[in-house]
C-alpha cells in the first residue's frame, strides 16, 4: 500500500489569517478557481498564486509541498478559530 506524503507545520492564526488575505486580494472572480501552493520547510511556508508570494513563519513538522483550492482558505481559518487557540497545526 503507497502512503500519501504528509505535510504537516504549526503556523499562528493571524500568519495564516495575513495569508489568506493577500492571496485572496483582487481576485474576486477567479477565488473560486484558482488555487494556493503552499512550500513547507522546517521554518518557513511559502503561500503562492497567480501573482502573489507571501512567506510566514512556520514550525515544520513534516515539510513538503501542497496544492489546494484558495477557496479552501476562508473554511479553514473558520474551523481553525473554532479551536481557541493562536497557532494551529
């Protein structure tokens, strides 16, 4: 059985909350198309779309890359405040 690589970072809430922000700028008509890589090293997470780069400070626990949806971003950061907490994983 193939095991799907895992990309797992602790990042703070209002880093990810700035993220999503600056990725979803401008981008009204096409936030339901596009999508967001996202590159993990052990300290940092590099946000990425047509245009746009922004860099956070991350823990990284298993450090990788990731393709997902931009309109992914807005739910998670709902659910993430969920948790009450300021870093999420």
């Amino acid at each position: 059985m193939n095991k799907v690589p895992l990309v797992e970072f602790v990042i703070r809430l209002s880093d990810m909350r700035k993220a999503a922000k600056q990725l979803s700028l401008n981008r009204e008509e096409f936030n339901e198309t596009d999508c967001a890589d996202l590159l993990v090293s052990s300290f940092a997470a590099t946000f990425q779309s047509v245009g746009t780069t922004t860099e956070v400070s991350v823990n990284g626990k298993h450090p990788g890359a990731v393709r997902l949806p931009l309109k992914l971003l807005p739910r998670i950061l709902e659910v993430a405040k969920t948790y009450k907490k300021p870093e999420l994983t």
